[in-house]
C-alpha cells in the first residue's frame, strides 16, 4: 500500500489564516505552513482539517500582543507563568480601556513593537527578573528615564515595590497643589512625607513653593537613604537612578 501523502494540501484556520501541509509523515505528525509565514511542527491531521491550528502571530492579547513562535509557553503545569502574567500586565497596562478609565495616569503609554511579541519579552525577563528577600516585583518604566511612556528594554527595570512606591506621585488625587503639600483652613501649607510606616510633617510654611521645597529636599534625601538599604540587592543601573532622581514641582 502507497504511502499516503497529503503535502501541499491547503486549508483555513479558524482565526481565518491560510493553512497548507508542507510535511507528512503520519496523520499525526504533520507539519503546516501557517499565514505563508512560519511552520507549524508536529500537528495532528484532523487539527488542519478542523482548522485548529493558532497563528502564533495572531494578536490575541488586546489586539496587540501576541505570542510568537520559541521555547517560552503561557502554561507551565496548568498555572500562567511569571512571564506571561508580566507581559500580559503590561499590556492591559497600556491598552485595556476598563484600565485607563480606572488609572487616567496610564494614558498615553505604550509598549515597543518588539515587546509585542512574548517571546521576546520574556527573554528580556528571564535575563533581568530578580528578587528581594520575599518583597513584591514591579516592572516599571519611569525610574530609570523620568516621564518615560514607553514599555522597552532600554527603560524598564524590576523594581523593589517599597523603592516604586517612593516615586507615585498621585498627580491627578492630590488636585493643583505641588506634590507634598497640603494646603490648612488658615491659608497656610503643610509639607507632608509618607515614609515606610508612617507619614510625617517636615513643618507649616506661608507659600506653597516654601512647602514644595522642605518636601523636594527631605524626600531626594530618603529616595538616597532607600537606595542605599537595597544598594547590593538591585542593578546597578537602578541604584544609580535613584541618586540621582529629583523632585520638580510640576511632578
């Protein structure tokens, strides 16, 4: 009996991409050309007939994010990996609708291309991803490059959640006052600072600049202080941001 072969036949898969078998060794274990782009090993014959074969470039993750083609998986023992729960955070970060109503601060950022892909980032994770004792990890993105928009391997960093938390300015809560300062009812303004347990007033001034200034001057002092306690515990990179990070008053 001839040995059956079935390259070249085509089909359509169920995202709607264009499916041929490029291979056929036995009914399950074929191999198909996915969207004229990559192939697609190992597949079973009744999945091509059934069209149930993912394009791994399709933009399942927002419209945007997609999970590529390499040796980083979504699951691992039936449980979302590290990588995967990062990335996709990232993303309803910077394009979830119900999000940005939530936290209008996140207007306006964006992920680089190449992070679309989560191959990619999650290389990029598994190189720089560390850990602190038992302490939460944040990916952030404006630490290293203040004002900073844009999700990338140039100006990201994993980052200490207590060392983040140091610079949340809560812009749009705190009304038009400068960051630290609280306005009394006798017209005067109090320079307030929250510190790892408590919040503590650095004293009551006439002017609001006055109060901006005791704040900017104690607070650039504990940010120094901080990254100092976590100086052989994080990059370098990250430490030296820190020393120099400064207080404008229209943070």
């Amino acid at each position: 009996m001839a040995k059956l072969d079935r390259v070249g036949e085509k089909g359509t898969s169920n995202q709607g991409y264009s499916l041929e078998i490029v291979a056929y060794r036995h009914s399950a274990d074929i191999d198909v050309l996915v969207d004229r782009k990559y192939i697609q090993k190992g597949v079973r014959y009744t999945n091509f007939k059934g069209g149930r074969i993912a394009n791994m470039y399709h933009k399942s993750v927002l419209g945007v994010g997609y999970l590529g083609v390499g040796a980083y998986v979504r699951y691992a023992d039936g449980v979302e990996t590290a990588a995967y729960i990062s990335w996709k955070g990232m993303l309803e970060r910077c394009y979830n609708e119900k999000f940005l109503r939530e936290r209008p601060s996140y207007m306006g950022c964006l992920v680089c291309d190449e992070w679309h892909n989560f191959q990619v980032y999650a290389n990029w994770h598994e190189k720089n991803y560390y850990t602190v004792d038992n302490e939460p990890m944040d990916l952030d993105k404006d630490i290293l490059v203040k004002g900073n928009k844009i999700y990338s391997p140039t100006t990201c960093v994993f980052v200490p959640r207590r060392i983040n938390s140091l610079v949340v300015t809560n812009k749009l809560q705190r009304g038009d006052l400068p960051i630290g300062v609280v306005k009394t009812k006798r017209n005067r303004y109090v320079a307030r600072m929250g510190y790892l347990t408590e919040r503590k007033s650095l004293g009551t001034f006439d002017t609001p600049e006055e109060a901006f200034l005791a704040y900017k001057t104690a607070k650039e002092a504990y940010i120094k202080q901080v990254a100092d306690e976590y100086k052989d515990k994080i990059p370098k990179k990250l430490y030296d941001a820190l020393y120099a990070y400064t207080i404008e008053i229209t943070d």
